[in-house]
C-alpha cells in the first residue's frame, strides 16, 4: 500500500478519535515529536499517553492535507488540523513529516506555531 493511503486511513482514525486505531500505525520504537513541544514522545507508551491526553481534551478533529508528497519512506504534508475543543475551533496550519518502517510511522514530526494553538 503506497503510504499516502496509510496516512489517509491514520487521519480518518484521527478524526474518529480512535486511539487503538491511531497506534497500530506506530512501529513499538517510534518517535512522535510536535517540533514546538518539549520533550519528543519516544516508544509507544509516551506517544500513547501523549495522544490519549490531547483525544482527551477534544470535542473533535479533522485532518485537511492541501499538499502531500511522498519519496522513499518519507511522506510530507501541508494540512490544516481543525480543532474543537473547550467550546472555541482552531485552524491550526501545520507542515507534517513521516518517516516510515514497512507500512507503519517510525518518526512523526509536526512543525507549527504554537501562538496560534494556544490563542
């Protein structure tokens, strides 16, 4: 499977707040970084307890790609994640980098601007 429809198959777990279905993506030693978060979630008792807190706070979410590449193992794209939570939405701009291992995500990196996340 070409791994722009393995990352399409991911964000429909997303928006379906699916924590199992969103770490069966994930090989056990994966990386999960938000690039303006400290520290990375490494291994996939971080990245679970990471995600499970964030699905936690939400009311819903849906991944937009307007752009996606892929060469290699490497998948990139440029996505609007749309966020509801706490009763406010955010349009949250956001360049994505997958790596992979076979058909699962061994590094994830999410680079955005925090200011707008947090407004």
């Amino acid at each position: 499977m070409q791994r722009q429809a393995i990352l399409q198959q991911f964000n429909d777990a997303w928006c379906a707040k699916d924590l199992e279905a969103i770490l069966s993506f994930f090989t056990e030693d994966a990386e999960y970084i938000n690039i303006p978060m400290d520290p990375p979630n490494r291994g996939l008792a971080e990245i679970r307890a990471f995600i499970e807190g964030f699905l936690g706070m939400l009311d819903s979410i849906e991944f937009i790609v307007h752009k996606q590449v892929e060469q290699g193992d490497l998948v990139m794209n440029e996505r609007t994640d749309r966020i509801e939570m706490n009763g406010k939405s955010i349009d949250l701009a956001v360049m994505g980098v997958f790596e992979f291992r076979g058909d699962k995500i061994v590094k994830w990196r999410d680079y955005f601007d925090m200011a707008a996340f947090t407004q």
